[in-house]
C-alpha cells in the first residue's frame, strides 16, 4: 500500500528591487559552472560530456524563463549551496579545534 503525502506548496518569494536580473545571473551561472567542469575535465569524458552540456543547457534555459518570468516561484541555487558549504565549514573548523587540543 502506498501512502502519498502532499505538501503544501511553496509561498511565493518576496520581491525586492533588482531580484529578477540578480536570479537571471544565478539561473545561467550554475550550468555554466557544469559545462565549465565538463569541458575542461583532466581525463576524456567521452559521450557522457556532451550530453551532460546538453541536459545543462536545457536545465538552464527552464531556470533562466522561471527567473525572468515566474519569478516569485524561483529559488535562489547560490543561497542554498552556500548554507551547505558553510555548515560543512564549520563543521570541519570545529573537528580540527577538537584534534588540536
């Protein structure tokens, strides 16, 4: 049996002067960031480099018209990231402070 929950969905985000354009740069510079990786990779990536460039172009195309024109449904991708890495910062500043003591 399966039992399915539906969440409620997400409230709109709120604007503020300068949000579309600031989401529109962050909406194309994570697939950049992908095709970069991609495309300067130290060992041949064969098929599997182009059609990742090619899934990232599209993802970013979507992210890019959510940006510019839904934007109170677009979710900040550099927000999220940076919470992550900084936790794991820290993290890892509080495990070095443990083992040098």
């Amino acid at each position: 049996m399966w039992l399915l929950y539906a969440r409620a969905p997400a409230p709109d985000a709120p604007y503020w002067p300068g949000r579309r354009w600031l989401a529109a740069v962050d909406a194309v510079a994570w697939p950049l960031l992908w095709v970069l990786l991609f495309s300067h990779a130290p060992k041949p990536v064969g098929r599997v480099g182009p059609f990742v460039m090619a899934v990232a172009l599209l993802c970013g195309l979507g992210r890019l018209h959510r940006a510019l024109c839904e934007n109170h449904r677009y979710r900040f991708t550099t927000w999220r990231w940076s919470r992550v890495v900084a936790a794991l910062m820290v993290i890892g500043l509080v495990m070095k402070l443990m083992l040098t003591v």
